[in-house]
DNA sequence: TCCAAACGTTGCTCTGAAACAAACTCCCGG
DNA sequence: CCGGGAGTTTGTTTCAGAGCAACGTTTGGA
C-alpha cells in the first residue's frame, strides 16, 4: 500500500475542520483500494465491518428482491461516505454497491468510527447530514415511483444523474459514467425496451444523444419540462 | 397544561437508561398535546423548530407531488420519535405528518437535541437506531414499488400495518387505527377503486373482514403467500 | 482477424390496472 | 328523523407499457 497523500482528504466535508496532522492520522489507518467497473465493494447482509470514502468513480447502491429483480436505489459521487452503517448501529450493510466505473475508495474498520466522531468535531454532522439528504432523496424517488409514469420517472433519473455527475461536452452534459438501458430501467422500474424506445424518441426530437454506455443531455431544459409536467 | 407522570416514558428505549431524577427533568421541558384524527402535527417544508415522540395513538407521513397526488411514506406508533429533522441537521420538515387516530405526543424545541443527546446516555445512540430502520424499510418499500404488481404490494401494505399495530381479535388480526381504501392506494401508489376490488376478493376468500375504515385480517398467512410468491 | 457476448433497437400482441361512471351505505350533525 | 357527505362497491372502457421475438451493432478477447 503506497503512501497515501493527505491532499486526498483535504477539503472533504467531513473532514474540513481538521488540522493536517489529524488528516495524516486518520489516512494512516485507511485502507485505499480500486475496484474494476462491475465490481461489488460490498453486499446486502453482509457483516458490516468497514465504512468507506469515495476518493474517485462512481457507486451504484442496489437492492435486490428474493424474485430476482433489482433497482438502483441511488448513486455516490467522489467525496462522499458510503456503507455507513455503523452511524446507524446496523450491523449488516442494508443494499450493495457496485462500482459504476472504475472506482478508488478508502476504508476503516467500525471500530474507528466512534473515535473519528468523538475526535473531529463536525465528523459526526456532516455524516448525519449526508444520511438526511439520502433519506429525502429516497422518499421523493418512492414519491415518483408511486405516482409518476414511466416517461417521466425516466427523464427525473437522467435529470438526477446529470445533476450528480454532469460534464460539459461539445453538445450538451454529459453522463460521466458508463450507463445502460438496462441501468435506467432499474432506476425506474420499468424495463430496457421502454427505456430504448423513449431515448430514442428523444434523440429524434434533439432532447439527447446517447450511444452505447454513453448518455448526452443537449437540451435539459425539455427534460426538465417532461419531468415536471402535470399530466 | 397538567403536570405530566414520569411512567410516560419509562422503558422507551430513548429514555430507558435514564434515573427518574432525569426523567423528571425532560419531562418538564416537553409539551404535550392532543390531535383528532386527520390534524396534521407538522408539514413539509415548515420550519423543523420542534422534535416529538408519539405517545399515544398513530400517525401517517405523507410527502406529496406539485401536482396534488400523496403517499404514505410510513406510519409512526406509541413510544416512537418522529420530526427529529434537527438530528439529521434539517432547517425544515421532510415530510407531513398527520395523526391517523386521535393520537397524544410530546414535544420539546429543537435547542434541547444537541442538550439530550450529550446529557443522556443511549438517546442518541437510538435516534439514530430508529433513523436506521425507517431508511431500510424505505429501502425496501421503494424496491417493491419498482418491482411488484399491484397485488403484492397491497398484500404487502396489509402486512406492514398488521406488524406494526396489530392486535387480536376474535376473528383474526385487526389494524388498530383507522385505514380507509384511499389510505391503502396512497401507500401502494394505485388507486382506491383497485384496492377495493382486491379487499373484497380477498373478503370472498376469507383472507380480510372489512368494514368502513376497519380491517381485520383473518388468514395472515395466506396474505403472506400473496405478497411473497415470485410470478 | 474473427467470434461471441453484451448492448441496443424495433415491431407486435396482450393484459393489468387506470379512468370513467354510477350507485349504494354508513355515519354524523342539525 | 332526515339530509348530506364521506367512504365503498361494481361495471365498463381504454390504453400504457410489459412481454415476446427477432435482429442489428459494438467491443474486447482468443
């Protein structure tokens, strides 16, 4: 394991209060790790023995029913904590978290999150505030979920996704990780045909541009008009 | 407002390692009240100035659309905290709440959070315990939604309700707060009409007893095979 | 260089459940 | 005791979107 650099650290909201020597401290007990697209960081139920920061990538976090399907409950962009559990005294990892392009993450073991809380003021908060905006984000994606239609549910996610993870290119914003039609469905609970029809109706109509794994918004504001509509 | 009894809280995790010296003193901060069936306690997006703890009766959080539709996000029972948006470092309420039942709660400004949880050992420790579980069952509500027919997720809906509140009855199982067909389409994003036809089919089956904002379920059982059974 | 797997597109059919419509029943208040 | 509103039931119609099928395209590895 390479010596890790505290600039890593060093501006990241839950770390923004703290003096070089703590940063150093507590990347000396990291682990960092990289993870191929594709791969699990960890699984539902599984002992929840570590928590993690993502350093650079994109996470997919999934749930899966006994039936087989599954749904991509939310994403995790560079700088925010994951898998943390232990905030929440659970002792298995609720979902499972996929890298959704190749990824690098630092771990600790749960025993140090007591200590990170008791030791870095606004550890603690920042961490509670990250759950607080995953837990609304959640209720307003089961809010859509329940009373949305589909076409709708499918320009809410790439609006959400572009808003997580946008990048300018030449024609518009775009996506900046890999994303299939099958990704969206399990966003939005439908399936990859509708998927494929309506991004391909919205090509035609100049709303985005996508190829394989690849997604361009070059009109957002339409996609925001769709997503918004009463009716 | 009457002196209120320590035996309130007594063995309700939050307080349940508490002396009744500190029980006395948390009491005495608190304000009690009482809401009639279908009196909202606080809504969305309001100033989050206060946190509360159910004491008596049920309530349902309900989060709506712009465009006028709502869902019952979950439901809340005795001896449960809720509004605890300040231990989430919220500035305003996520969600309604509006009592399902006459229902008894107090409640204590939001100043006194950060006092209860350096002061008493274990308060916030279960805060955040409850915090847990609702985003689990979230969680899983949300798969449900994305994944299962409407059928399921009434059985399932069904189900919640009787783990949450059920008590015995002669006849089966009764949902101890009021439940109309609307209610239960507000939870499975479907429509009250839908929910009626499967109630009296599950009726003509000997599944359910209903009656005007009554159910009781009397083959728990079956209705466990109806929700779980893959296809 | 070629093959196979992964990903994407498109047409067609069929059905679950929404939408629309109309009564019916219970309960509460005057 | 009566009237009206809230809640429920049931029938009929309609259609969005799932399911099925088949084919096209890209990509990476042998």
């Amino acid at each position: 394991m390479p010596k890790l650099d505290e600039s890593l650290l060093i501006g990241l909201p839950p770390f923004s209060l703290l003096a070089r020597s703590q940063i150093r401290e507590i990347l000396d007990q990291a682990v960092s790790r990289r993870y191929d697209e594709g791969t699990a960081i960890f699984r539902e139920g599984h002992d929840a023995d570590r928590f993690f920061l993502l350093l650079d990538g994109y996470l997919r976090v999934i749930r899966s029913t006994p039936g087989g399907d599954q749904i991509i409950v939310l994403h995790i962009s560079p700088g925010q904590l994951f898998g943390i559990a232990p905030a929440l005294q659970r002792d298995t990892y609720p979902a499972t978290s996929i890298a959704a392009a190749e990824s690098l993450a630092l771990s600790w073991p749960v025993r140090l999150w007591s200590e990170f809380t008791a030791n870095y003021p606004g550890f603690a908060t920042e961490s509670y505030k990250t759950l607080g905006q995953r837990l609304g984000q959640i209720q307003e994606t089961l809010t859509e979920m329940a009373t949305q239609a589909v076409e709708k549910r499918v320009a809410s996610a790439l609006l959400r996704m572009v808003h997580q993870s946008g990048r300018k290119v030449d024609t518009g914003i775009e996506i900046a990780f890999p994303v299939t039609r099958q990704n969206i469905s399990d966003m939005t609970g439908t399936t990859l045909h509708t998927v494929s029809r309506l991004l391909s109706a919205w090509q035609k109509d100049g709303i985005v541009e996508s190829s394989r794994k690849r997604i361009v918004v070059t009109d957002p504001h339409r996609l925001v008009v769709l997503s918004d509509l009463q009716g």
